[in-house]
C-alpha cells in the first residue's frame, strides 16, 4: 500500500489558477475523479490534498471534498497565518464539513520576496498557533529560504514543519550546492520531515531521467532518514514531466537501495503518522 502525501486538485470554472501559464496543459481541470483510477491501479490507498491558491474559499472547498471522498484521509489548507484571530479561524476550519481533516496549512512562502518571511513576528505567532491546534506547517520554499525554515524550525519546536518537494533543488543545472548543505542544516532539526515530490518538474522536463534525480533524493534520505521522509505525487503538476504510474515508479527506483522497512516509511508510514492518518 502506498500513501500519496501530496497532490491538488482544481475546477477553472470555479477558480482561476492565476500561476498556471496561458498555454500550459496544466491550464484545465483536475479533479478527484480523474486521478481516483490513476491512484487505484498504483495501488495507493489515501492521499494528502494540498492547497494550490492563497484565498480563504479554497480550504473549506478542499475539506468538503475529503468530507465526500474516502480517497483523501487528509488536507493541507490555507489561511492567513498573520490574522490576528488565527487560533480561533483554526477551530472554524475544523467545525466545517469534513474538518476532521484538516491536518496542515501551507502557504505559498516561496512567492514572498523576503526570504526571512518565516521569522516575521506576525507569522511566528501563527506558526506557533498551527503548533498549539497540533497541526503541521508545510513549506513550500525555494532553495534560499531554506535558512529561514531551519531558524524557523528550530524557534518553534513544538511544531512540526513538513518541507514540500526537498525545497525545489536546482536539478536541470545539476548543481548541489548550497541547497545541500542549507537541507542538512534544516534536517538536523529534529520537528522537520521532507517530502519526495516535485523532482521531475525541478529537472529538465523533457529529458530528465532517474539518474539526475538520484544525487537529490540520496542527499534528502541520509539528511533526514526514510522515517522522515514520504512520497508525493505532486499530481497534477507531475504531468508536465511524468504521468501518475511513472512518478510513484521514480520513487521506487530512488529508494530501491533502502530496507523493505525503510521504503515502507517512505511510502506509507512517515505521512500516516505526520499527518494522523
């Protein structure tokens, strides 16, 4: 079995993707229909549905769908971390349809030009009010913020910070560096888990190959450990580079030289137990 910690869905006719370009094949919908048989035939028994858009409508529209569908065990939303109401909009979340699972809020960090946005006091205090509701903090980050998210990490402890897509690792140019040492520094704090997701896209789309992915991935196992490391699709993104079948085998090949019991935290256990499925 095999647990998919990150994917999206969207319906453009209920709201624009403004970040999709004009003629991408991203710009249709997506819906849970469209990767229910995918994610059958992959034999992947639950997901993590993750926000794609920075509005406060969205969320509830995610939990209703995990409400109505036995695929989605968990949701990553979003809401303004910097409300000053923020513990008390984190308990209206959970009061609506299918509030039961909302496990984590993300935020699109890696779009704020202030690469300490992590440490503003407005935002560490809801950080720290997403700790108090024990929900988890997914980072969405490019490679120079990652110093933000392990000072960020490391102020607020009791909170757990889940880094989306190894922080977007500069794969097409084949360079290591600092994204690696900048990973080890967050993943030496012990509240950080990482998700193997993402990867094809940050590679050359049209040409990538295991091989390119491998230096990335390896650098995210030995920094973290399989138990804080999960699988993600990141579907539909994916498609731009991969299909659904192709990703989830990436990710196989990637791990091929753990401990069966090591893949399976990759693959399933990590995101049980981070997000409380």
């Amino acid at each position: 079995m095999t647990i998919d910690a990150h994917h999206h869905v969207w319906d453009l006719s209920v709201r624009d993707q403004g970040w999709i370009p004009e003629r991408s094949p991203l710009r249709r919908d997506f819906t849970l229909a469209d990767l229910a048989p995918e994610a059958t035939a992959a034999d992947v028994t639950g997901t993590v549905l993750v926000q794609t858009v920075t509005v406060p409508e969205e969320t509830p529209e995610l939990l209703a769908l995990a409400d109505a569908h036995d695929l989605v065990a968990a949701v990553v939303g979003w809401t303004d971390l910097t409300r000053p109401d923020i513990a008390d909009e984190l308990a209206r979340l959970r009061r609506l349809p299918g509030g039961a699972h909302l496990q984590g809020i993300r935020h699109q960090v890696q779009g704020e030009p202030d690469p300490q946005w992590l440490l503003r006091p407005d935002v560490r205090r809801g950080l720290t009010a997403l700790a108090d509701a024990d929900l988890v903090y997914d980072l969405v980050v490019r490679p120079h913020q990652l110093p933000a998210c392990a000072e960020a990490a490391r102020s607020i402890p009791q909170l757990t910070f889940v880094l989306d897509h190894l922080g977007k690792p500069p794969i097409a140019s084949g360079a290591l560096e600092p994204w690696a040492t900048d990973l080890r520094a967050l993943a030496a704090r012990p509240n950080t888990f990482c998700k193997l997701s993402g990867l094809v896209t940050e590679a050359d789309p049209a040409t990538w190959t295991v091989a390119d992915l491998r230096p990335y991935a390896e650098t995210a196992l030995a920094a973290f450990g399989p138990d804080r490391v999960m699988f993600g699709s990141d579907w539909p993104v994916c498609t731009e580079a991969a299909t659904y079948a192709q990703v989830l085998e990436v990710s196989r090949d990637l791990t091929d030289g753990l401990g069966a019991a090591e893949r399976a935290a990759v693959h399933e256990g990590t995101a049980r137990r981070v997000y409380h499925l």
